[in-house]
C-alpha cells in the first residue's frame, strides 16, 4: 500500500495534471489520518484549485476530528471559487453544528448563513434542498411573541416566492408546499397570492427543461486541467459555452439584476472546470465590461492572470481594458510586469510596449524605451521594423525611420524578412534607386536557396518601377542564381509561357481565360514534378506512382508540420482514358455542335425520336444541356443501377416502396428488365418491387442515353448531383423518399456519387421548374 502511494506520487509529481493518479491519492488520502492526509491534499488542490469534491473531502476530514479552526479556513480559502451544491451543504452543516448551542444568537448565525449561500448557489439547477432546507430551517424557529411569528412567516414566504421562481429540480415540489403554506395562513390572501405567482413558476418549470438540457451533458467529475484538444474537452467547453449563451438570453425574462446574477454563476461554475482555458476568463471578463462593470471585469483578469500566469494574450487583453477607461498607470505596470518577469520576454512584448508608451506618453519616451530594447541579446528584426514604421507612420519622420532601418540592416542583413520589409519601406518613399542597390546588396550575401522571396519581390519591383529590358535581366539572374538550388539548373534557366502569364498579370487580372490560367498552372505543377523525378505515370493520368524514394526526395516535410503526399495527387486530364473492373471510361467527343447531336455516335433521327418520346420537361431539359469536353460514363451500366433504384410509386393511394439494394456490382440489364422479381431488404423481409408498365420505365430509362455524354466530367460535384436529381425527378415526376442518407451509389469517372442524395430534392424540383 505505501510501495503504491509513493508510486502514484511520483507519477503526480512527473504530470501533475495526470487526472488519473490524482484520483488514486485522493482515494488513498481517505483512509489515512488528517496529519499524513493533508499534505496529499495540499499537494493535489495546490495543481487542481477548483476541484469541489478534493475540497469537500479535505474539509470533511477535519470536521471529523472537530478541529473548527482548521475547517474554517478551509472554507474560506474554497467556497468563493467552488460553487457547488454538495460543497456548500457542508458547509451548511458545518455552520449549524457550531452554532446548535448558542441559543438565539446561533439561529441567528445559521439563518445568516442559509441567505450567504443562497446568494451564491441559490441559482443551480440542484439548489431545490437547499430552498427546502432553509424552510424547514425557518418552520422549526420557535416565535414567542405574535411580532416575531409575523416576521417568521413573512421571511418563509419570501423565501418561498424565491424559491418556486427559480427553475431547479425540485420546483414543482416547491410550489405544492408554497401552496399548502398559504393555504394555512389565509386562503382569502392565499387566492391573490397564488393567481400572481402561478405564470411565474409556469415560467420557470418552463425555462427549467430547457435548462435541465444542457445540465445534462456537462460532466460534473471532472478536473480542470489545460487544454490538449482531445473529444471530451472540445464537447465540454462547447456545451459550457452554449449553456451561457442561453442564460444570457434571459429566456425567463426576469430583471436584469436577476438574470446577471444568473450569468455570473453560471461562469463562475465553467470555470471550476475549464479553468485553465483563456477564452473563457477573456468572455466573462467582457461581459463584465458591457454590463457596465468595469471593476469586475478587472477583477476577472486579475483572477485570470493568478491562473494562467505565462498567458500573454490576457495581459494584452486586461491592458487595454485599464487603458481604455483612462486608467493609464495601472496599464503600464500589466506591462511592466510583462517585461520584468519574463527575461526571455518575446520582441512583440516590447514592440506592443513601445506602442502603448508612443499613444500615452509621446514620441520622446517610445524612442528611449527602443534604443535600451534594440541592445537586449533576443531582440529581433521585428523591434527595427516596427518602431520605423512607427516613426514613418506616426511620426510622419522618414528620415528617423530610414537611420533605423539602416542600422538594423548592419545586424539583419542575412533575414530575408527584414529584407523585404526595407524594401517596402523605400518604394513607399519612391526611392526606386535605393531599393535596387539594397536587394543588389542583400543578393550578394543571402545564400541562394534564402533568397527566394527576394528575388521574387526583386522581380515583381521591376514589373512596376523598370523597363522592359531591365525587367527581362532580373527575371533572367534570377533563373541563374536558382538554378544553382537544383539538379536541373539548365531547364530551369528556360523561359515558359508561364512566366510570361507572370508579369503581365495585375492584381486579380489575367492576360488569359480562365480554362488558359488553370492549363498554364497544370503544366507548371507537372514540369516541377518531372524536374523533381516523380514517376511519369502521373502525367500519362496512369494510377502506378513513383517510388517512395524518390518522393521522399522531392517533398521533404517540415519539423513538426504535417502535409498533404502531394506527390499522389493527380491533375485530371480529360484526354485520359482510365479502364477498371468496375467501369469502362469512353471517351467523349468535344465539340460545338448541339446536344443532341453528340449522343451515341451521333445518329440524330434515333435521338430526335427519343425527344419527341419523352414528357416535355425532360425534353427541354436535354435541349438546354451543354455540350461538355470529357469521358461520359458506362450507359447501359449507369442504366443498371437506375433501374434498382427504390423510388416510391408515388401514385394516388398506393404507398409501395422498394428498399435499397445493398453495394456490390450491378446485375446486368437483361436481368432488370422489366422482371418483377422480389427483393431482400436489409432486414430480411421480402418485398415486390411496382413498376407502372411492362416497359414504361424502361423506355424513361433508355431516354436517359442522351444525357450522359453532356454530364460534367467531374462526378464528384455539386452541378452533376444538381443535374442527375433533376434528371431523375423529370423522368419520374415522383417525390424521393426523405428518410434514407443515400440510395445508390455510382461509380462514374472513377469517382462515387450518390445518384439520389435526399439533400438535393429542393434543388432539383428548382432546376426543372426552370426549363
């Protein structure tokens, strides 16, 4: 038993939010004595200071022994920051036991501390004992004069008219004793008094299912501890979050001051369990600032800032709160706070200083406090750029901000970053011959494969500031001097159109069509793969792909960063003809011509026949149907498909349905033609499918054939679902049925579609209603 405790103490100690052995000690701390208990829970509230029921069972512990002082303190240092209803009974408890003896005073004593703890959790859903106690408490008073029963009874009764307004569990009993005590004392005053307060309880039992909702998906054990992402804490804060969202919605309507008593409980209950999350403290600290109290806000961040100490982000945020009502020193010193306690303190730390000294106090004290900064071993480029910018833009001083860019230059010039932000810099001034000799110096030092971006901006100056020629010598040195990075320098030294789609773009306007833009980027992608050794295949559009090898080669990820195998991606290419087991690719003839004209090798008799056959909406829906570049899908197997799909009859008193047919190949057309064999549903049962004729949906279906080779060549997207449904819809002018997520599902393209999605009814009855 000790060789166990020592173990889960050592486990604590090497991750103290290790919820799991805490649980263990706080087990193994109930059956050890007080004295050796006590630093166990010392230890466990010092890592988890909202845990109710470590406190509840560390306070019970003394009030075993009867040690009142020490059980005191105990509930000074842990009511205000738990409040939960089984902690605060204790205390109760505690209070009732002490006082017992002393007459009067104690009742007096105890009837102070029902109303303290009423004023605290009186609002929780679980506070209904807590009302009864305190009635009973107040029944059991012995009045001995007629003046102090009065008082008695009017003191029940307000506590009753608390009680039944207030949406807890036990509201319904609440009010049949609230009704039972007024019937005891008048029923003259009973009648007025009840017909009053009966639409509020009526509110409240209302307001109570609704909130009893979301009680019931909060995890009342568990521990607060920082975030790490996983389910079960992502589900909590978003139930917590909705919970507040609903009591700031008042759905009581009651006053103000009642419903922000509401809310401040509520908040202060979230944050026994997501303590350690900085949105939370940052939401109720601003809620406390719209509601107009700017002292409990600064109180709340002052209360974050305890439990979250090394979060910057609060800091900034309670910063801004103080100097935004004017209190300006108090602003400073968050600040200087930052900046003492942190000797590693970030360059955005002093940046964000520099800042706020340069609107409170002026130019003079924002300009002493960057030449200590600029000395410190961990400043960065970002202090240099920042206070130039600062001094550009604000102090309207170029000069003062081109000395500071120099001297940054001096420390910085091998960051590409800083580079980049000097050269913005002199061609807001217009300096075009300044800005040529710093990217000709920093070009010189930055090793190639760091001067990427410069060439790039270097480049893209020339576009807007140069002439042609100087424009092509730029672009040329910079093929030159990247070419050096890689094993195929002299292609990459080879002018593209791609390049030239470059320069003589502006903004979001293209010296190209769009189709022309995407082909030009396709063949970029692919010239930077083959220059990059992935296996040709990829451009031939075959499914083999290179070797992991080489791809490991040519698309080396990051530390710490996860990306995309975007060495497996595959540009679609309408010309590939892709053949597999389950679908055979035929490739479709783009041209202009009409429609109709594309179908089945072009007969267009056969099709105008077909037209002239089909209901008018379907007719003039194929007549409006591009003519789309691509392969177009196996007919006769698409066919097959529709014809198993289960579409109710829809006819006048016939309700009939056909269940869907589990995955697996399709069965061939002759099997599905017009039989009128049962069917297994998926829970075994056997039903007949209804069909309207011996040939009526197979001649719809034939009809079909027009359509497919005008389909988009992508069947994964949203136009083609739009089209297929509506295709459906017009061929059998029946209703889908609503209740299933898919009912068959194509291969087309070598892609899955579902051909009956029930999401895009609406969209299809719209689409046909348009023709």
């Amino acid at each position: 038993m000790v060789e166990e405790s020592k173990k889960d103490a050592e486990l604590a100690a090497t991750d103290i939010y290790n919820v799991e052995a805490a649980e263990i000690l706080a087990n193994e701390a109930l059956h050890l004595p007080i004295l050796e208990a006590a630093p166990i829970y010392e230890q466990l509230l010092s890592t988890f200071p909202t845990a109710a029921k470590f406190w509840k069972q560390y306070v019970e512990a003394y009030m075993v022994t009867n040690n009142d002082d020490a059980t005191k303190q105990i509930f000074s240092r842990c009511l205000l920051n738990c409040l939960q209803i089984t902690l605060w009974q204790c205390y109760i408890r505690f209070i009732r036991k002490v006082n017992e003896k002393k007459g009067a005073e104690g009742l007096e004593e105890t009837r102070k501390a029902f109303d303290f703890m009423l004023s605290y959790v009186g609002t929780d859903i679980a506070s209904g004992p807590v009302w009864m106690d305190y009635i009973s408490f107040l029944k059991s008073m012995v009045a001995t004069t007629s003046q102090e029963e009065s008082h008695r009874m009017t003191s029940m009764r307000k506590i009753y008219q608390k009680a039944i307004v207030t949406p807890t569990h036990h509201v319904d009993v609440l009010w049949k004793d609230y009704e039972t005590f007024e019937n005891s004392v008048s029923r003259t005053l009973a009648k007025g008094l009840l017909s009053e307060y009966q639409p509020k309880f009526n509110s409240a039992k209302a307001v109570y299912r609704e909130r009893k909702k979301y009680v019931d998906e909060i995890d009342w054990n568990m521990l607060a501890v920082p975030p790490t992402g996983s389910y079960k804490e992502e589900q909590q804060c978003m139930v917590w979050k909705r919970f507040l969202a609903f009591e700031k919605a008042n759905p009581q309507r009651i006053d103000a001051a009642s419903s922000n008593r509401r809310i401040i409980f509520t908040y202060e209950q979230c944050l026994m369990y997501l303590y350690h999350y900085p949105d939370i403290w940052y939401d109720y600290a601003t809620w406390h600032a719209k509601s107009g109290s700017v002292d409990s806000a600064v109180k709340v961040f002052q209360r974050a800032l305890k439990a979250l100490p090394d979060s910057e982000l609060l800091r900034y945020a309670y910063a801004e709160l103080e100097e935004s009502r004017g209190a300006i020193q108090p602003a400073k010193k968050i600040y200087e706070n930052l900046l003492a306690n942190n000797p590693n303190a970030t360059s955005l730390a002093h940046i964000q200083f520099i800042k706020f000294l340069r609107r409170t106090e002026g130019i003079e004290a924002a300009r002493k406090y960057f030449l200590d900064a600029r000395k410190l071993p961990n400043c960065t480029y970002h202090l240099f750029v920042a206070y130039a910018t600062i001094a550009y833009c604000l102090d309207k001083d170029s000069k003062v901000a081109h000395n500071v860019f120099e001297a940054g230059l001096k420390r910085f010039m091998h960051e590409p970053g800083y580079i980049l932000e000097y050269a913005d810099f002199l061609c807001r001034l217009n300096d075009d011959r300044n800005v040529r000799a710093l990217f000709e110096r920093a070009l010189s030092s930055l090793p190639p494969e760091d001067s990427v971006e410069v060439w790039k901006r270097f480049s893209q100056f020339e576009q807007t500031y140069g002439d042609l020629t100087s424009m092509l010598k730029v672009e040329q040195r910079r093929k030159e001097a990247l070419s050096r990075t890689t094993e195929e320098g002299a292609l990459v030294l080879e002018g593209t159109l791609h390049d030239v789609m470059q320069r003589y773009s502006f903004m979001d306007l293209w010296p190209c069509s769009s189709k022309e833009l995407d082909h030009l980027s396709r063949q970029e992608w692919l010239t930077k793969n083959m220059y990059k050794k992935v296996d040709k295949s990829i451009v031939q559009g075959a499914n083999s792909i290179g070797s992991d090898k080489d791809l490991s080669k040519a698309f080396t990820p990051q530390s710490k960063v996860v990306y995309p195998d975007t060495s497996r991606m595959v540009i679609y290419d309408p010309r590939q003809s892709q053949a597999g087991p389950d679908l055979q690719a035929v490739s479709g003839v783009g041209t202009t011509a009409p429609a109709v004209a594309l179908v089945a090798g072009g007969n267009t008799n056969a099709n105008d026949e077909l037209l002239k056959a089909v209901s008018p909406a379907l007719a003039a829906f194929i007549s409006h149907l591009p003519a789309v570049e691509g392969p177009s899908p196996e007919v006769d197997l698409v066919l097959s498909i529709l014809l198993q799909s289960p579409i109710s009859t829809g006819l006048p008193g016939k309700t009939s349905s056909v269940s869907q047919m589990p995955g697996g190949p399709a069965p061939s057309t002759s099997d599905l033609s017009g039989s009128s064999k049962s069917r297994m549903n998926p829970n075994g049962s056997s039903q007949r499918i209804v069909r309207e004729g011996p040939s009526g949906k197979r001649k719809e279906l034939e009809s079909i054939k027009l359509l497919f080779p005008f389909l988009p060549c992508m069947p994964h997207t949203h136009d083609f679902k739009i089209i297929l449904n509506s295709v459906m819809f017009a061929m059998f002018t029946l209703p889908f049925r609503a209740n299933t997520n898919d009912f068959e599902v194509c291969k087309l393209n070598n892609c899955y579609v579902s051909l009956l999605s029930p999401h895009m009814f609406m969209s299809s009855i719209l689409y046909i209603q348009i023709y």
